[in-house]
C-alpha cells in the first residue's frame, strides 16, 4: 500500500499519476535488480568451479524502460586452451550483454526505434524521457538506429552469401508473386554530396507481394496486398537484384512460383532485376502517363496520346507524338521534349502492355480470396515508408546515416521490425536463460501439511499470467519460483 506523502492542498488527479508512476518505475527497478541478483548466484552455484575461480564482484548497470539499473554481479578468471588468463561475468555472458547496444535494454531500444521511425531523433528522445524512467539525448537516439542499421545491414550480407551459395530455400508457396520498385532522391549532406548527382542521392526501395484481399468484408472496395516484403537503401543495380532475390528466396520456394510481374517507372536498375530472375517487366501506369504530360506542351494531345495507350495503340501513340513535333512550328525546347517522351516509350514498349493483356501471360487462378489487380502501389509505398520520414521535413542525411534508417523503414513496412529487433538483441538471450534456469531449477522439497489457524498473506497472481508466452516471459516465472519460492 502507497502513503500518500504529499499536502492534501497539491493533490489532484495529474500530479497522482505521475507519482504513481514513478513509484511503480522504481519498484518494478527494484525486482528486476533482485532477480539479476539471484540468479547471478544461481549460476555462481551451477558452475563449472574447476574452471571458472570467483574473483570479485563488481557493479553495472543496465538502461530501461523503467530506468537505469544498477546491479552487483560476480566476476570469474579462466584459463584458455593456450593457457592465457581471462576475466568473465557469467551472468553478462548469459544475459549476452555484448549485444546490447549502449548497455540498454531491448524493449528500450524497440522504442526508440519505433519513435524514430516516425519523428526526428530529438522528438525521439523527448518522448522517451516523458514516457519512460529513462532520461537519453538525441544523439543517444541516433546512435540506437546507427546500430541496429548496421547490425540489419550485415545480417543482409550473410543472406546475400547464403542466396549466392544457393542455401536459401523458403517455405511458402504461391504461384504468382508480384514486385513493385521504385526510388527516392534525398538531400545529402556534407561530404556525401560529392559525387553522382551531388546534393542528392536516390535510395531504392523493392516491395513484393502475393496479391490483394479486402480490407474489409462485405461490399467495401478498399483492397489491401498480402505478405508485403520490403528491402531498401543505397546500392548499386546488382547489389540491390541480389538483395532483392535473397529476400525472395529467404521467403518462397522459388520453384513453385509460376509467374513473377515486375512493375517499376523503366529505371536500369529496375530492368537489372528483371533480368536476374525471369521477370515480366511491366512500365508503372503512373510514371507513363505522368511523363506524357510532361513533355507534352497541349494538354489536350497529352489526353489524346494517354487514350492510345490505355487502348494499346501503341504505334499509334507513337506516331501522334511524331506528328507534334511539326504541330509546334519545330520549336527546339518543345521538340526534345518530344523526343525525349519517344524515347522513354520506345525504351520501354513491352512494358506499355499491362500484364492481365498479354497473350504470352498465362494467369493462374488466385486461391480463395485472394484477387490479382491492376499494379500500382509504388507511390504510395515511398510516400508512407521513405518520404514522410526522411524528405517530408526539408531534412539532409549522411549516407550512412540515410541507409541504416531507410533499413528499419523497411522492415517495419514489412512488419517484421519487432521480430528482428529480439532476434538481433535478445531472441539468443531468451533461450539460453530459459535453458539455464530449468538446469538449475531445485526440485520442490516434500512437505507433510500441517494445519494452522495462521493464514498466508494474500499475494498477487503471477506476472505475465494470460499473457503470450515468449522465452523471456517463462525464464522470469521460473525465475520467481526458483526452489518452489517465490524470490520476491
């Protein structure tokens, strides 16, 4: 029970919040200090003491989103192999405290990631000193993001290796998957303006997915894709098809997919991937008609040629467009314009055909409530993955900087962020704190029940009860009734 210690004048419903807040921010600092130290004594017992000689203990502390805890854990000295003297934490060891980032907590760093991945690293680290006990800067915020960026960047090297080796092979099968590519120029900053197209750099983005649903049951026509997979940042043509494909058969089973559409605004890069995998390529409606009115100076034949094309008249189109040239008195401006709009058409004829009209297409029936529409999602996709972000704000990046965000972009548009933020920072540490405490759990000693007048206090249910179970959740209910006993 909590003692109300403040004036009775100064109380009212914010300022109670608050203090209960905090009270239970430092109570909950409280247990987690006392489970780390009791199970630092229970791998002190459990170890191996002909190797591992208890040498001192020493104080660390850990960032959450309770706050900082400080806690007292035992240091050992062992020999390797070759006889040479180390210094270990087995309670770091097992807890993996080398992948932490800043010595913070993963549910920490899942929220500053989620923050910013929204806002700036300033909003970022305000929101998380007003909502969590942990106080960081900004600059804490953006070192969090460099980090994970970096540690999802060399996962994606692996994978890439993997793809190259042929090791990988996915298990979902499906018969068409579509892909949608795009880019994004942003502004660059310092040194990263050098070179290329100088203030500005173009990141990638690659999304594939297995067709559409509605979003709703019944007569809605709002449509939503399914098993949106989403890769981006800064890569050359070929390193970008290769992590593209790697995704692709990190997901599916590559031999059963029938028929792969690509659609994308006839970019190199984009036509690179098409070529890396059998890929119909098809040119994005949006960009083609956006490109006729471009360059074409009457907007009444700019309305003229889009009907050709949305009616595959193609030659046809061609020719108007020909015909312009002399309809506008030879101007030199208007008519590279002109030829400038052929030669995009022409680049990319095949592409001018939608996929569902083709005849050299044969288009397997979807499964049961899946539908194959008319493509189209890119714009939309850069706008809310990268440019609310990263352009939206008139802001300029570093290119490293740039590339690990548009990183964790990806993967939250893909839905996966919070799985890979455990997998990379404590998906290990779960299971082999599971395992540990079942190794060193005591057997409940067998007692004869003796009848009292006494009765027990009244305790609470245990922590997580009807809750998912994850690995970490039961490593701290079996840590709670280490022995048969509660430790709290």
């Amino acid at each position: 029970m909590f003692n109300i210690s403040l004036p009775l004048n100064d109380i009212d419903f914010k300022t109670l919040e608050k203090e209960i807040y905090q009270r239970v921010l430092k109570y909950g600092r409280e247990k987690i200090k006392s489970i780390l130290e009791k199970l630092d004594v229970m791998i002190m017992e459990s170890r191996d003491k002909a190797k591992f000689r208890n040498i001192c203990i020493k104080k660390t502390s850990i960032k959450t989103v309770m706050g900082t805890i400080e806690y007292s854990r035992r240091i050992y000295r062992y020999y390797d192999e070759d006889g040479n003297k180390h210094y270990i934490s087995l309670l770091d060891e097992y807890l993996k405290m080398d992948k932490t980032i800043g010595q913070m907590s993963a549910n920490l760093v899942e929220k500053i990631i989620e923050n910013a991945t929204n806002m700036s690293y300033r909003k970022t680290a305000q929101n998380i000193t007003e909502l969590t006990g942990q106080d960081i800067s900004h600059q804490a915020a953006w070192d969090v993001v460099q980090k994970m960026g970096e540690k999802i960047q060399e996962q994606e090297k692996q994978k890439i290796k993997a793809y190259e080796k042929g090791e990988l092979k996915g298990k979902r099968e499906v018969k068409v998957l579509f892909e949608e590519s795009d880019g994004l120029y942003i502004n660059m900053q310092g040194k990263d303006r050098k070179g290329g197209s100088g203030r500005k750099k173009e990141i990638k983005l690659a999304v594939t997915y297995e067709g559409w649903e509605k979003r709703y049951f019944g007569k809605c026509d709002e449509y939503v894709v399914i098993n949106k997979n989403v890769v981006a940042g800064f890569h050359n043509s070929k390193e970008f098809a290769d992590l593209s494909e790697a995704t692709v058969s990190e997901e599916y089973n590559i031999e059963k997919i029938q028929l792969r559409i690509l659609n994308g605004d006839g970019a190199s890069w984009i036509k690179e991937s098409a070529s890396l995998a059998l890929k119909h390529f098809q040119l994005d409606r949006f960009h083609i008609f956006q490109a006729i009115h471009k360059y074409i100076y009457d907007k009444k034949e700019a309305k003229k040629v889009s009907r050709m094309i949305k009616k595959l008249k193609i030659d046809q189109a061609l020719n108007h467009i020909e015909q312009l040239k002399y309809k506008c008195g030879g101007e030199a401006k208007e008519v590279k314009k002109l030829e400038t709009l052929q030669q995009y058409l022409t680049n990319n004829r095949d592409g001018l055909i939608p996929y569902k009209q083709r005849k050299n297409i044969k288009l397997p029936a979807p499964p049961e409530g899946i539908s194959y529409r008319n493509l189209g999602t890119m714009e939309h996709n850069i706008c809310d993955i990268l440019y609310l972000r990263m352009k939206n704000r008139k802001m300029s990046w570093s290119k490293a900087g740039a590339n690990n965000l548009a990183k964790i972009l990806a993967l939250k548009a893909s839905g996966k962020l919070h799985d890979k933020i455990n997998s990379l920072l404590s998906g290990e540490l779960s299971e082999r704190l599971t395992q540990k405490v079942k190794e060193i759990k005591k057997p409940k000693p067998k007692t004869n029940e003796i009848k009292t007048n006494i009765y027990p206090v009244r305790r609470g249910g245990m922590p997580f009860s009807g809750c998912s179970v994850t690995n970490g959740r039961k490593a701290i209910q079996d840590l709670i009734t280490y022995g048969g006993q509660s430790i709290f």
